[in-house]
C-alpha cells in the first residue's frame, strides 16, 4: 500500500483549507464533524479567573464564562444529534491558549481572552461578551494612587496579556524604572502581590475584583488607576470555520438578548460567588448592556 508523508498531507490539507475557506484541525475536518466523529467537544478553560473560568471545590469548571459556554454546548448538542455529547475540559493559560486552538487540541476557549485585531491572524473570536478596563489592584496603605505612582517600584502583572503589553511599553517611554513580574496566572499574581513582592498588580478590572476576593483580607485592598485600555472578551476558535462561528455566535447571542443574561450575570458580579462566597459588587455596565442589546464580535484595539 502506497503510503503518503505527513509533510505532503498538511500541505494537501493547508490547500484545501485556502480553497474551502473552512478551517481544519489535526483530523483534517471541519470543527462540528470532529466533534460529530469523536462525539466530544474539548472546552478549554482557565483555573484561577473567578469569576469567569475557574475550578470549583468540587473540580469542576464554572464561572460566568462556562455559563455561556455550556448555552453553546446544547446548541452543538442539538446540531449534531448526540445529546450525549462528552466534554474534555482542557486548562489553558495566557501562554497557551492561542497554539491549543490552533493545533486541534481545543475547540471553544471559553476563558477571559481578549478580542485584538492582532490575534484575529491566529484565531476567530465569537460574539464580545464582556468589557472590562485595565488598572491596579493594590493595598489600601500603599500610597498608590494611579500608574504614575509606580515609578521605581516592582509591579506583577500576567505574562501574555494586553496588561504586559501596555505596562511595558509604559515603563520604556516614560523611563518609570519599574521592575515588572510576569505571573503566568491569577493565582501566582495574587500571591506575588499578598506576600509583598509586588506593590501592585496590573490586568482588567473585574479580574482585579476577582483577585481580591481570595486574598486573605479582601478589605485591604482596592482597585485604582485611571483606566489604560478596554478589553472586549470573546471566545477563542479555529479561523475561517464560518459554520461553527455561527453557531456559537449564535447560540451567545440568543442568550445575551433575552433577560436570561441579567440572572446569569447578577449570579456572578452581584451576589456572593464561590470559593469564599464574597460578593463582587460589580454592577453591569452601560457598555454591557448596550453590548448585549446588539452583540458583535467587533475587536475594541
């Protein structure tokens, strides 16, 4: 039997992919035959993005982003017939996430990923499903007040984020002479922060409020600085695989015009959420609400 090298198959599979404009992963197939041949779905998630993607005291992934994540599991569900469907949850982190995607690995990235122009040559994004601001996480005591007052000072942030970006670029031009760590996740950052070795740390807003609520004294800190960027988060998938991208988009946007999405979001930002059942007192947006009138996948940078 003749046998065909690996190399020739991806190169026949990247043709056939520009000529189809469907995007195909390690199988060779289009995102719902894959998960229509397996009758799984692979979910990548985050372990530590309360309250968006996190794991539970029972291992099991929740959050506001899996809320909305499992509304396009069902329309899959449904789709393809198998309401049997398995679901491989896969954590991802800010380092890995983009490739997992790419390779076939995962299929949806629910986590809090943000929607840039510049990502949109690697990967797709769904419908935004929320925005969020960019600012510090500090101690109540700590003298800081806004980004200006962290000149000389050693700062955390996560390593791949728009956050490390935009906190960079800051420390070249504006000659701060900050020391800047780069926590590879929510976890490492909040203990980089409580055990003192950062005076401050730098990612999205309700990310922050997040944070906060897992430290061992919550009080103590709070959330300042003047805003230095508008995150749009949206789901992650495969590019050029038009069938899949509505489906998803549509199955979010269903959700997010009906009153349902005012519960789902008022279970996660208003009332306490798990671990430490602290409530997060973070209002839905004017932005928000005017978002989840008319959802896009509009990239906000």
């Amino acid at each position: 039997m003749k046998t065909t090298s690996p190399f020739v198959s991806a190169l026949a599979l990247a043709a056939l992919s520009l000529v189809t404009g469907v995007s195909y992963g390690q199988d060779g197939q289009p995102t719902l035959a894959k998960i229509q041949t397996a009758n799984m779905i692979a979910i990548g998630h985050r372990e530590t993005s309360v309250p968006f993607s996190y794991v539970g005291a029972n291992n099991e992934v929740i959050g506001f982003s899996q809320d909305l994540c499992n509304k396009v599991i069902d329309a899959v569900k449904a789709k393809t017939k198998h309401p049997d469907l398995r679901v491989r949850f896969i954590p991802v982190t800010s380092q890995n996430r983009i490739p997992l995607v790419q390779n076939g690995t995962v299929d949806l990235e629910c986590g809090v990923t943000t929607n840039l122009t510049s990502r949109q040559n690697q990967v797709a994004f769904s419908d935004t499903f929320f925005v969020a601001t960019t600012r510090l996480l500090t101690k109540k005591d700590s003298g800081i007040k806004d980004f200006s007052d962290l000149a000389g000072k050693t700062v955390v942030t996560n390593q791949g984020t728009t956050s490390e970006r935009i906190l960079r670029k800051m420390n070249e031009e504006k000659k701060m002479n900050m020391s800047i760590i780069s926590a590879k996740d929510y976890g490492e950052g909040r203990v980089t922060l409580e055990t003192g070795r950062a005076v401050a740390y730098m990612m999205d807003d309700v990310l922050l409020a997040g944070t906060r609520s897992l430290t061992a004294k919550p009080s103590d800190w709070v959330l300042v600085g003047t805003p230095q960027s508008s995150e749009a988060y949206g789901f992650m998938l495969r590019k050029d695989d038009p069938e899949f991208k509505k489906l998803v988009d549509d199955a979010m946007s269903q959700v997010m015009k009906s009153p349902e999405i005012n519960a789902m979001y008022d279970k996660w930002f208003v009332k306490p959420v798990p671990p430490k059942n602290i409530n997060f007192d973070f209002p839905m947006s004017d932005t928000v609400k005017k978002l989840y009138a008319d959802p896009n996948d509009k990239a906000l940078e």
